[in-house]
C-alpha cells in the first residue's frame, strides 16, 4: 500500500509550504501505509517517517504497515513531540481539514520548536484519481452491495418496516463480504421518499410506495455508493413519468461525463433537463461527488465546483426529485472518468422496478 511514488507526488505539491507533515486522518494514513485500523498518525519527511500509534494496535500495525517504523506511544502528542524535536523538524505541515481545534493545541504545546503550517486537501486530491488497483476495490464493493439488495428485493413488501429492510441488507452486505455500511443505509418509502437523506423509521411500506434505497459498503478500505427507487405494487401514471425524467436526466449527465470536462458542466447535464421539463425546483441537490475511501470526496459535481475532471476520477451521479406530501425519485450510479467517456463502477439496472 506505501507507494513511493504516492510520496512523491505529495511533497511535490506540499512545495515549500513544510519540511514535515503529520497526517492524522484516517483515511489518509491508509492511503500511505496501509494501517486500516483507527488510531494511526504518520509523522513524515522527506526522507523519513514513523507511524505511532498505541499499545491497542501494535501488533496489527506491525502486520499492516509497510514503509515505515511502527512507534508506540502511551502519551501521543508528546511522543510526536520528542520525535519532532530529534529529527529537527523546523516546518511542521498538518491537515487543517482534519484536525480539530483541540489537537491543534495538543500540536502546538508538544511540538513548540516548530513552526506550524496548515496544509490544504492535498492528500484528499491526490487520491482523487485512482489507480487500477484501487478501481479494482471499488467495483468489488460495488458488487458486493448490488449482490446483497438483489437478495432482499424478495423481501419487501407491504407491511415491512423501513428499519427491517434496512438492517437485512446492511446484514447481508457483511455477510457477502462487506467491512460494514459505508454510510447509515437510507430507506424512505412513501411521502417519507421526498427526504434525501432520510433515515429508515418504523413506518410500513404501503402498496403504491415509492421506495429509496441509498446504500453502499466498505471493501479494503473502499466504498461503494448506489441509490435505487422502486415502487411498491402498481405504479401509477405520474410515477412512471417523473422516474423516467429523473432517468433522462441521470443518463445526460452520465453522456456528458469524460476526462477534461468540468464538473459544473456534469451538473447541468441533469438540472437543465429537469428544469427544462418543469421539476427543476425539485432537484435540491448537487449531481454528485467523489468516491473513493471516503464516501465524498474531491472533486465535487455541482453547480458551485471548480473542478475538472480527470482520468482515473470516480464520480457518482444522481439527480432526483424531492416533492413534499409525494415523495421522491433518485437514482445513483457510481462511474470512473476515462479519457473519451466513462465507466460503471455499479452494476444494478436502473430500469424502473416494481415490487412486492
């Protein structure tokens, strides 16, 4: 997992900004070590390094970090301290996103004969484009969560509750080898659909319900992202036809997407479908985000980002449609930027499908 090469691309960016860096988020260590576990801190030069961490996880530090020596602490800030002041570190970067403000105390008390300096996402852009391995990950997580949903979609019916369905497929996501949810599992059936991010309640699915299944697992350290809507029994005139518009839109934008292009432009590949067809005041989110170790990450598909698409970039999009006293309709696939196009990640058909 260590990668020279991953090393080098991060002190190229760093610049002159640090002649060290403490990299403290989880994610992050990970990406440069190895260390899946959640108690981690890389202290790294130019041309050294050590991992800490305490006596919880020595023995799988030592199993699964590569590239550096595995320190352990029982006082961590001074430790990182001590190390700091051995190697004469003058420039000490940190990860200003993920570092509180009480760390940053602890950093500045321990380490006070360095000059501190916060350092932008430069770790979280420079995983942004993803090797063959990790695109590998990402489609085994993937498979791993649409193998589970298509095992409970004979499940649901009327009369199951939101949490049941939500619990049997997180159940079923570890069961077919998934390291856990990547997110809270998002169930909403009926009116309850029109909440994007909302949590799955003791309510009943009703024939005639549209139902949301945003869901996603963690494999090797990578996480999978998919949003399914179905419906419960018959589908009626309207859902038919606001499904098929979230399902245009959600194509455009997959069309739209390749390496070079912007993400904004992505983004408005789905909006001004929608708008254009009457229901853009109901589409009151961006059209999606990175995918990697985190569940978002860079770059950002909305109106308001800057970026530009790479290849390598994994990318979700999913446009939907929230009307409240309705209900709601997303639909989410996960794809990775190629030079002319891109490709699925995921793998669940998004045709419209009737349930129960």
């Amino acid at each position: 997992m260590n990668s020279p090469k991953r090393l080098a691309k991060f002190w190229k960016l760093i610049g002159k900004n640090a002649d060290a860096m403490l990299v403290t988020s989880p994610e992050n260590v990970r990406y440069l070590c190895g260390f899946s576990g959640t108690e981690g801190t890389l202290l790294i030069t130019r041309a050294q390094g050590f991992f800490l961490t305490d006596g919880r996880y020595t023995t799988q530090a030592r199993k699964e970090v590569r590239g550096f020596p595995v320190v352990t602490f029982k006082k961590k800030w001074e430790r990182i301290g001590s190390l700091a002041a051995q190697i004469k570190i003058t420039r000490l970067g940190y990860e200003a996103r993920h570092v509180s403000v009480a760390m940053l105390q602890d950093i500045e008390k321990h380490a006070d004969k360095c000059e501190l300096a916060p350092v932008s996402a430069v770790l979280d852009s420079l995983r942004a484009c993803k090797n063959t391995a990790e695109i590998s990950l990402l489609k085994k997580a993937a498979r791993i969560a649409a193998d589970s949903l298509a095992q409970v979609l004979p499940l649901i019916k009327p009369g199951l509750r939101e949490v049941e369905l939500a619990a049997e497929l997180d159940y079923r996501m570890r069961c077919n080898g998934g390291q856990g949810s990547a997110f809270p599992t998002i169930v909403a059936s009926g009116e309850r659909s029109a909440l994007p991010h909302a949590a799955p309640t003791d309510k009943k699915i009703r024939a005639g319900d549209l139902l949301t299944i945003d869901y996603g697992t963690l494999y090797e350290g990578y996480c999978s992202d998919e949003t399914c809507t179905f419906v419960v029994g018959k589908a009626g005139v309207r859902q038919k036809k606001l499904y098929e518009l979230v399902r245009q839109a959600h194509d455009r934008a997959i069309a739209a997407l390749a390496a070079g292009c912007a993400a904004r432009d992505i983004d408005a590949a789905a909006r001004d479908y929608l708008k254009k067809n009457g229901v853009g005041k109901y589409f009151t989110h961006g059209t999606g985000h990175g995918l990697g170790m985190c569940v978002h990450e860079f770059p950002s598909v909305t109106t308001a980002s800057d970026a530009v698409l790479a290849r390598g970039m994994v990318v979700t999009i999913e446009p939907g449609i929230y009307i409240p006293g309705w209900g709601g309709i997303r639909i989410e696939d996960t794809l990775a930027v190629c030079k002319d196009g891109c490709k699925y990640i995921t793998c669940t058909g998004k045709d419209l499908t009737v349930l129960g």
